[in-house]
C-alpha cells in the first residue's frame, strides 16, 4: 500500500513539472525582434514643389543638409520649411505632407 502511495506522488510531481516547465506567456525577453523598416516618402522641395526623390526621413535631412549647408530636422521652432514628404506621389498634392523637414540657419 505505501509504495503505491509513492507511485502516485512521483506522478503527480512529474506532471507538475512537466506541465508548468511549458509557458504560453510573453517570449524571451532576451530574443531579438526583426528590425523595422523606415517608411519611405515623396519628397518634395517647398520652394517650387520640385520632387526630389523616393527616401527615408534620414536620408533626405543628409541631402538637405548637403545641398543647403545647415541643420535640418523635423522641428518648427526656429527653422525654415525646406521640404515636404508625401506617400503619394503627384502634384498637386491631394493630401497635405506627413513629414515636413526645417533647415535652421
């Protein structure tokens, strides 16, 4: 009678941690996430609306700065309106720009 006593707690105990070492909660925190992709934009001057080019954030404010020779960023404070970035390319422009970039002179 004691060993089938024993049996059964080495059963139980065996399923008690068979079944909880398994977790269906958050992953790893240690795992790595793919990287996310930039959105890209239509990029046009504000001056004469001329369409610069089909880029990130990032590499219009680098050809800004390059072709202007100042800081440019996505803040007004301060800063002129140097160009505007669309996702729909076209001119007129049906919707007004989802990223506008300022040169600080």
């Amino acid at each position: 009678m004691k060993s089938l006593q024993t049996t059964i707690v080495a059963i139980a105990t065996s399923l008690l941690i068979v079944c909880t070492s398994f977790s269906a909660g958050r992953p790893d925190a240690g795992a790595t996430r793919p990287a996310t992709k930039a959105p890209y934009y239509y990029w046009y001057l504000a001056s004469d609306n001329s369409y610069q080019g089909y880029c990130p954030v990032t590499s219009e404010e680098a050809a800004l700065e390059n072709m202007y020779g100042v800081f440019v960023d996505n803040n007004p404070s301060g800063g002129t309106l140097l160009a505007g970035g669309y996702f729909l390319k076209g001119y007129p422009h049906s919707i007004p720009a989802s990223v506008n970039l300022y040169g600080h002179f």
